[in-house]
C-alpha cells in the first residue's frame, strides 16, 4: 500500500518546506498549495489523510479551507497553523471542524504528536463502526439517539468540549465515551472531581512538584496533567475551581506544557480538555466567579445531556439494567416490577437523574418481599416536592445540586439518599472505606469527599 498522503496549505515557502521534510520523515507523501484557490483544486482531485493549513493565505482564510473540508471532505483531518499566541483564532477553527491546531514557530515534537493521533484517527474510522461503544448508554429515545450521535462527531476532534447537564444524568459517561470512540482510545482517561481537591494542594495535584519544593515534598510526583498525557483529561464540577487556578489551568490548556512546583523548565503535555458541571457556568462567568476567558476556552463545543424527564422511555430498559446488576452483585435473581411499580416510575419526575433511579430501585430490592417490587416499595418522593424538578439548570446557579446545604426540599432529599447508601454500605462493609467505595461503584477518593460533604464520622 502506498504512503498517506497530506496536503500542506501555507504562502510561505519556508513552512512548506519544514512540514513537507518532517512529514517526510514520518513516511507521509506531500503535496503543497500556496492559496485557497490552488488548495480547492487539489483537494477536488484526490483523497487526503490530514491537511494542514495557514490561518492567512493571499486570497482568502484558512478558516475556509476548514469549512469546506468539514461540509464535503469530512472524513480527512486537518490542523490550522496560527501565530503564536493566537488562541482565538484556534478556537475558531476548531469551532468549525478543525481536529487540532499548531502555533509558529512550529514545535516539531509536537507536530509529530499531532500527526500520529490524526492517522490514528483515520485508521480507526475506517475499521470501527459509527456505533462503537454505543452500548453503555442505554437507552432508544430521540434525545439519546441524537447524544450518541453527537458524541461519535465529537470523538473525532481534539476540541475541549463542555458537558452541561444536571447532577446525576451520567456526564462521567459521555466523557468516557467520547475518550474511548476517539484516537486518544490507547491512552489514559483521567477523571478528577474539581471540588473534592483541597484548595491548598489543587496545584500540586495537576502540575506535579520538585522532591523538596514544600514541606512534606519528599519526591518528585506527576500531576494530573503529566498522568494523562496522551490521553484525556476529566474536569468534573470545573465550576468549583478557586480562581487562582483558573488562572493557572488557562495558561496549560494555551501554552500546552505545566510547570511542576519548584520546577524550573515546563514540560510539554498531550492531554484533551474535557469538564463538565451541573451549575450555570455562563452565569457564573456574569457573575464574575468564573473567568470568562477560562469559559471560553473549555467551551469551545457545548454537549448538554438531556435529564431522565426528557427521556421516559428509556427508564424501563434503564431500570431493568440496574435490577440485573444488582441481582449479580447479590447472587440472586433479578427483582421484577410489578406493572403499577413500573407506572409510578414511568410518573416520577426524577430530579436526581439516573442516579436517583439508581438509588431508588437499590433501596426497593432491599425492602421488597418475593423478590417483586410494588409501589410503596419504591419510596417515592410526593408529586409535590417533584415541583422543583422542573427548574432547569439555566434557571438556578446551582440546578439540581447534590450537596447537604440545601434547607430541606430537593437537595435535602438526594442529599438524605446518598447518606442512606453510604451509611447502609459502611455497615455492610464493617466500616471498611475502600470496600464500600467499591459496593458502591465510586473511587475511595469520592467516598472520602462525600463523607466530610456529608458530615458522616
């Protein structure tokens, strides 16, 4: 089989040539046009496995280049070459179909990078089906259907993208889905929940530090970021990060490389941004505690997961899984619904989510006789507090918040849920923490921060 090939699309002699020797070098054929005009020819006669193209070109913009390799060459990648420091340009070419960017003076390391995820991507296009990994978001309904199609669009690029969505809709997934449909598949996905880090340590965790750089330092540790290096990187509650870091994170995501406490050099990272919150981040930005600069980086692709409410007709098949998983951790048969315990499901507003629904048939198992879940088995909360479900996040800074400072109500209730399972699986587990993390489902570093969220000894 003969070598893919690129097109290169730049008026300046030099780049061409340094991209056309490096991709050279990487067993890649060349070829070259110096405007759009010439670009649109070559790419009307033949078949690319990636382009590169200048953001300025003598006859038009780079930016028209991509969005017509977007709208009729969709399956070839391509990378827009910016001035340094021009990170607002690269958000707009990734805004309209660029898989990645690379700044001049072009980094050659990173260019390499660059390039093997770009064939990575093209290889595994051709060899998966679209639906690859569609399986673990269960569900027919039209607002699934069109998730799963966009996530295996979004899979494809390397654009940080915000997951909006309310607590408990199973945003963690998405990410993973994303991660796992994309070229980045091989490498690590890293999830870190923003508001479980202690302020004081948040920069150690994601830069890393020098063995002696603090009291306590007592050997070189990678951060978050160097721990996913060619992978993904997971910011959940990314709202709850102090300002401070803000600063900080917005500096890596544009220069792409972190500097380590007590480090003197930077070093170089390979990670795609992914975050994700169940509060207003736009609202937050007006009301000035979360930089707008940071928004609009993070925020390059919004992907909102719709609540269970929009969704109905997935609970049964939603439920039955859970019934299933449950019935295998407890070796025994799965519980069966009885059709009035299955209506009072399909009429439950569900402010918790999936999560909720979770929570709400683990508690029925226990408490059912035969193995059969009736309605009063379910503990429904009244249709009157349900009220508060339909407040969207848009309309609340915190939505549907999961924390024990709510007075009563909604929050006070999910809040009483998690207690509930935490507390029943400490007693199953004879207070053993990392078993009752793994009883339910969550790492031993979230149990710690729900215990002291939720005032648990």
């Amino acid at each position: 089989m003969s070598n893919p090939t690129a097109l290169v699309i730049d008026d300046e002699r030099d780049i061409r040539e340094l991209l056309t020797i490096t991709l050279g070098r990487m067993g890649l054929r060349v070829e070259t046009a110096s405007n759009v005009s010439e670009a649109r020819q070559r790419l009307a006669e033949a078949r690319y496995a990636l382009c590169f193209t200048d953001m300025r070109l003598p006859d038009g913009s780079g930016q028209e280049i991509i969005e017509l390799i977007a709208a009729e060459y969709a399956e070839t990648p391509v990378a827009m070459i910016t001035a340094y420091g021009n990170v607002d340009a690269a958000v707009n070419a990734l805004k309209a179909g660029a898989f990645d960017f690379v700044s001049k003076p072009v980094d050659i390391a990173m260019l390499r990078r660059l390039v093997q995820t770009a064939l990575k991507l093209a290889e595994e296009k051709k060899s998966e089906p679209p639906s690859a990994g569609a399986a673990k978001m269960l569900g027919d309904s039209p607002a699934i259907q069109e998730l799963r199609v966009t996530i295996a669009k979004l899979a494809r690029s390397q654009a940080p993208v915000y997951i909006s969505g309310e607590s408990g809709v199973g945003k963690e997934l998405v990410a993973r889905l994303i991660h796992e449909q994309g070229p980045r598949a091989s490498g690590p996905f890293v999830p870190v929940n923003c508001g479980a880090i202690p302020s004081e340590l948040m920069e150690s965790e994601f830069f890393g530090h020098k063995k002696g750089s603090f009291t306590g330092a007592q050997a070189d540790k990678d951060g978050l970021f160097q721990a996913a290096n060619g992978g993904t990187l997971f910011l959940d509650e990314v709202a709850e990060l102090p300002v401070h870091m803000q600063v900080k994170l917005l500096r890596v995501i544009q220069e792409k490389a972190v500097r380590p406490i007590g480090g003197r050099a930077e070093v170089p990272v390979d990670v795609r941004i992914l975050s994700a919150t169940h509060k207003n981040l736009a609202r937050l930005v007006e009301s000035a505690h979360f930089r707008q600069d940071l928004y609009y980086r993070i925020n390059v692709i919004e992907l909102r997961v719709p609540p269970l409410r929009e969704r109905r007709d997935d609970i049964p098949k939603l439920a039955g899984r859970v019934l299933e998983r449950l019935a295998a951790e407890g070796g025994q048969p799965p519980a069966k619904l009885t059709p009035d315990a299955l209506a009072a499901l399909l009429a439950y507003g569900f402010p918790g989510n999936v999560r909720e629904l979770e929570n709400v048939l683990e508690r029925a198992v226990a408490l059912c006789e035969a193995n059969t879940i009736k309605p009063d088995d379910l503990r429904l909360v009244p249709a009157s507090a349900q009220k508060a479900a339909a407040v969207a996040p848009e309309d609340s800074d915190d939505a549907i918040g999961d924390g024990p400072d709510g007075d009563g109500g909604l929050e006070g209730y999910i809040s009483n849920l998690e207690r509930e399972a935490i507390e029943k699986a400490l007693l199953e587990t004879r207070y053993n923490k990392t078993a009752a993390a793994k009883k339910l489902g969550i790492t031993f570093r979230a149990l710690r921060y729900k215990l002291k969220k939720l005032g648990i000894d």
